[in-house]
C-alpha cells in the first residue's frame, strides 16, 4: 500500500472520529499512530479548524501515541483515552531488546497498532497497550524469545528512559538541508545530496527531496542507515560565515 493511499485512509478514520465526537457527544479515538502520522493529525486537525483533541501515548516523550477527539462538553483529557501500561519484568542477566518485546508481543495475535512505546531497562520493561489487550497479554505471556517474563498491569515511577542521546555540534555552509545531512551524517554534500533525491531522508517525519529545503530549529531528521537527528541549535555564524549548529542524535 503507498504512503498516499495510508493518508488518504488514515485521514478518513480521523475525520471520522471528529464527526462522531460532534454528533455523538462522546470521545472518540483512533491508534496508536507512529510520528510521521502523529504530525499528519496535526496538520489535518489545523485545516478542520478543530482544537478539541490530544495526542497521548501515556508518558510525556511518547513517540507513538493515540489520536482522541473529545466532544464540546469535554475538555481533551489524558486520563480519558484507552490505554494501559505493562510491566514485563525479566532476570537482569536477561537482554532483551525493543525488537525482542515487539516480536513477542505481535506473536500472540496482537495488531502494531494497538501497542504503544516499549521502554526497557536492565530487568524491567514497560509497554503501552490498548487497553482491552492488556490483561489479555498478561495472561497468555510468560516469555519473550528465551527469556522468562512476568507481565503486571501498571508500571512504576520512574519509567524506563525513552530516548537515549549523543550531543553533536558541526559548523556548515548555511541550514539547508542538503549541508546539515552531510555534516550530521559525515557524508560530502554531493553524497548527501544523492540521499536526499533517492528519498532516504525524512524532515519532520515526512520525505524531503528538495536539498535546498532550509532547517529551522528544532528540526528532526532520520537519514537510512545513518540514524535520526534533532537540529536544536542554528547559529551563531562564525567570523567567516559560516553557521555553527548542536542538536543530539538518537543511539
């Protein structure tokens, strides 16, 4: 299925939900959605001029999250929407990594889009689910690959880090997409270039193929095979002209 046909799907399914949540009186809810479909209910709730919703993965950094529609007679509230935390906890000796988790999870019947982030730590996991699923999980798994889990509904503060960083600075030739890409990804500018035209970039989850794009901070940026990147600082330009920029880079 191609990326405009997802749209065009996904767009009906939050359409959908606005107008229930108008005609119905009742909150409505559609996910998990990745960041990439996260953003595209941004920008289509701005052009429905309809503010009434909140993207919610339950914790703070989530990245995948459930879209809610929530009628006039509600204020958009995160206790509302249908998803519950689970704790895996394992032997510390155990490794078990977010590829193990999802695997474990989808083989027991479980849809991608009814899970939410998995966060891990060593002996522990926590996972976000529909809730429906979650005492479903807990009672039909008891181990991830070779490892041995116990499976709790809830979790406990505080969580297990979601994002992990390495801070990066470099100085280019100016903000435009095709120089932050070679800088951050230790690639030439043709090269980077090369990778923008062949659509292995992502700006702000969506494929960028203009190299003279300009960045403003803030930016987020996944190049295949090299990574994502968060461009947090542009500037101050050096005695030359040229433009110091930090950010971090997802590991």
């Amino acid at each position: 299925m191609d990326a405009n046909r997802d749209d065009a799907l996904l767009e009906a399914r939050l359409t959908d939900a606005v107008e229930m949540a108008k005609r119905r009186n009742r909150c409505h809810f559609v996910g998990f959605l990745d960041e990439r479909e996260a953003e595209f209910a941004r920008s289509l709730m701005r052009r429905l001029r309809f503010d009434r919703f909140l993207l919610w993965g339950g914790h703070e950094e989530a990245e995948r999250v459930l879209f809610g529609a929530f009628p006039s007679r509600f204020d958009p509230d995160a206790s509302s929407f249908p998803l519950k935390a689970v704790t895996a906890r394992f032997r510390r000796e155990d490794v078990l990594t977010h590829r193990d988790l999802l695997g474990g999870l989808l083989s027991q019947g479980v849809q991608r889009e009814a899970l939410g982030d998995i966060l891990i730590e060593t002996g522990r996991a926590v996972f976000f689910v529909r809730g429906e699923l979650a005492s479903f999980l807990v009672d039909q798994t008891d181990r991830i690959g070779r490892a041995g889990v116990r499976l709790s509904v809830g979790a406990e503060e505080p969580l297990p880090p979601a994002h992990r960083f390495e801070e990066f600075s470099a100085v280019v030739a100016s903000p435009r997409l095709d120089c932050v890409v070679a800088a951050v990804a230790g690639l030439s500018r043709d090269k980077a270039a090369s990778a923008i035209a062949s659509g292995l970039v992502t700006l702000n989850y969506r494929e960028e193929l203009s190299s003279s794009r300009l960045l403003e901070e803030g930016a987020k940026l996944s190049i295949r095979g090299k990574g994502k990147f968060v461009i947090d600082r542009l500037g101050p330009n050096t005695k030359k002209g040229r433009l110091c920029i930090g950010g971090r880079k997802y590991v």
